[in-house]
C-alpha cells in the first residue's frame, strides 16, 4: 500500500494561517484541535481551526516540496487558492 500524502491550510481563531503535511488529515485536525494528543505548538494557542484547503501529493518529498511553495505564498494568494477549490468542487 503506498502512503498517500496531503499538504493542508488552516485558518486558525486569530486569523492566522497555517500549513503542513500528513498522511492522515482527521488525524492531524483533531490533534491542532486538541481532541488527540499531538499537533503543532503553532495551533496549540490558536483553536479552534479549520481546514481551508487540502491536496494529495505523491510522496513526503513532493508535499514538503508543495508545503514550502505555499507557506511562502502571500495571505491573499493562498485565500484565492483555498476559494477556488472549494467553488470547483461545489
């Protein structure tokens, strides 16, 4: 079976935003959420979050790699991306 990776964007309660990877999306929520134990320093003051935006990657090297890309994307281009992915799959 091979690991499926995701790159991620969370709107956090201070209107921050915050960007990383897994391989098990629901997972990595609940743990910035507090519901499991776990989860980035980053979040921890920062609840509750929610997830804007989400892509699969190939492998850990491919989603570091789109992580990066992403993280140093400006605020409003990273907005733009997570509100043309949730229009397209509506």
């Amino acid at each position: 079976m091979t690991t499926r990776w995701q790159v991620y964007l969370l709107h956090c309660n201070d209107d921050s935003l915050y960007t990383g990877i897994t391989t098990d999306l629901d997972r990595r929520l609940a743990e910035h959420n507090g519901e499991l134990q776990g989860g980035a320093r980053y979040t921890s003051g920062r609840r509750p979050v929610k997830l804007l935006y989400s892509e699969s990657c190939e492998s850990r090297s491919s989603a570091t790699k789109r992580e990066l890309a992403i993280k140093q994307m400006p605020r409003k281009a990273k907005l733009v991306m997570a509100k043309q992915t949730t229009e397209q799959s509506l």
